[in-house]
C-alpha cells in the first residue's frame, strides 16, 4: 500500500536528516564535508546500546548520554584536528583528509576495543506497531520520528531567531568580515561542531535500535552525504528535503523494484545532481548558507 510505503520513508528519511543537518552546518562554515561525521554517530550507537545493555539505564537516558558523548567527541575532533589546519591557512582538502584519517581512526578503534561483531540493542520499547487507519506504524518509528521533529524545530529556532543562529549565518557568509565585527569564529565553529555531533549520535542510536550496531555503521552517513548534495551543499532546509527525499526513493525501490537496486539510484541520484545542477535542489551559492 502507498500509504505504508510513504510512512517508511519518511521514518528513515528522518534519520537521515539528523546526520545531513550535521553535514550542512559543519559545511556551511567551512566548506568541507567531514566524512567522519558517521564514525561520531556510530560511536553514539555503541555508548547508547551500552548504557542500555551494560548499564541497563532507560532508553530515553541513553539518548541523551548519546548525544552528549557523539556531541563532545565531534568538538574534540574540531579542537584537536580541524582547528590547527585552519589557523595554518591550509587548503580546504587538508580538512577533508584530516576527516578521513579520523573516520579510519575511529573505526579501527572500536574494532580492537569493542570488536567486530553486531551488536543488538535490548528490547527497550514494546514491538507494537501503531494503526492509523489502513497503515501502521512501528512503536520505535513513532518515538523516533517525533523526537527528530521536535530536535529539528528547535535548530530551526536556534538558526532563525538567536543570536548565535545569527553569528553563525554571518560565519558562514564571510569569516573574516564576522571575526573583524567581533564575532569570535573559533567559539561557534566549535559550538556548531558540538550540535552537529549531538544530531548525529541521536541518529546513531535510531540507527542501532532499528538495525544492530557494528563498526562500519557511520556507512550509513553516506546517504546523508547524497541527502546534502542533493538538497544543496550547505542549506540545513535542503539537507532534510534531500534527507527525506533518499528515505522514500529508497523505500519505492526497494518495495516495487528491487531491495538489491536500493544503493544503485541513491548513488546515481548522486551522479546526476552533480552533472545536472552541482548546486542542489535549493540551487544554495557557495556564499549564501545556512
């Protein structure tokens, strides 16, 4: 039924949204992508599935020592990886190889320390799925689905109506005009790091719950990736069209075509934005993010 086609979707196409928004903010100020990005949300998925396992705390509790550890590693990542490069004056790809060899690092390091096997998060949630008329919709979805509206509204707010959404749009317009206005750059970069990380390990953990966790779980950021170019390289609003955009074409193909071509038009959704239109589907200028 369509109906229940749609609903999946948009239950993935929202995960999805929380790692792309991440992507659009980090590339939005510097204009590079941070392929570790997904590394930070697979590490989120292992400290929630361990607070649930190990620590046998509530799954809400998980979250948010999720959040905050994914969110607290992405500012260490920018602190100690990220921030020296830019103060060098170094080319932008400097960034992106720095992000890769953080992305290797952080996988190689839950492999010798935790391991290769899958982990599965405890039944924490009853497994109901919830009628709404001819479509249902899983219990995990639901909380999930609801939980990535209410953190997206309030970025929206954060964005639109603070100041440091303000600071941040003139970051990401011009960083040195911002920093001669006395905005200090280095303090919301590394608070734009931070949030970026907390969606993502909120992401991770929706990730492990509704699949299993393993090291090579921050693949999954792959698709957010397509999501942000898709929607324009450094626009939050394009990220989560993009984002939701991948979850239903996913959803279609895999249910009236074939499960197996699923990646296949995701990544040749990729090709042709970039061959079509480079700028996205907001059509964002390089200047104007955010």
């Amino acid at each position: 039924m369509i109906w229940q086609q749609i609903v999946n979707g948009i239950s993935v196409g929202s995960i999805y949204a929380l790692m792309a928004t991440g992507y659009a903010l980090i590339y939005s100020l510097l204009g590079f992508s941070n392929w570790a990005h997904g590394d930070i949300a697979m590490v989120g998925a292992y400290i929630g599935f361990f607070s649930v396992a190990t620590m046998h705390l509530p799954w809400w509790a998980s979250l948010i020592l999720a959040l905050l550890g994914a969110g607290l590693l992405s500012l260490l990542s920018e602190r100690l990886a990220y921030r020296r490069i830019r103060q060098n004056n170094s080319p932008t790809m400097f960034l992106m190889i720095a992000a890769m060899g953080l992305s290797v690092a952080l996988q190689n390091f839950v492999l010798v320390t935790v391991g290769s096997k899958f982990k599965t998060y405890p039944q924490i949630l009853a497994v109901k799925a919830i009628q709404i008329g001819d479509t249902y919709i899983g219990l995990i979805d639901l909380i999930s689905l609801c939980i990535t509206i209410v953190v997206i509204g309030i970025l929206f707010y954060l964005i639109e109506k603070t100041k440091f959404g303000l600071a941040v749009k003139s970051a990401a317009t011009n960083m040195q005009v911002a920093s001669l206005l006395g905005i200090n750059v280095d303090k919301y970069i590394s608070l734009v790091f931070l949030l970026a990380g907390s969606l993502a390990g909120l992401s991770g953990v929706f990730l492990g719950m509704k699949y299993t966790v393993y090291p090579q779980l921050g693949n999954f950021a792959l698709k957010a990736f397509i999501a942000s170019v898709f929607g324009g390289l450094g626009s939050v609003p394009g990220a989560i069209v993009g984002a939701l955009f991948i979850g239903l074409m996913e959803v279609f193909v895999a249910g009236y075509i074939s499960s197996g071509l699923r990646d296949f038009f995701t990544f040749a959704l990729l090709i042709g934005v970039l061959v079509i239109r480079p700028t996205g589907l907001f059509g964002k200028d390089i200047q104007d993010k955010a």
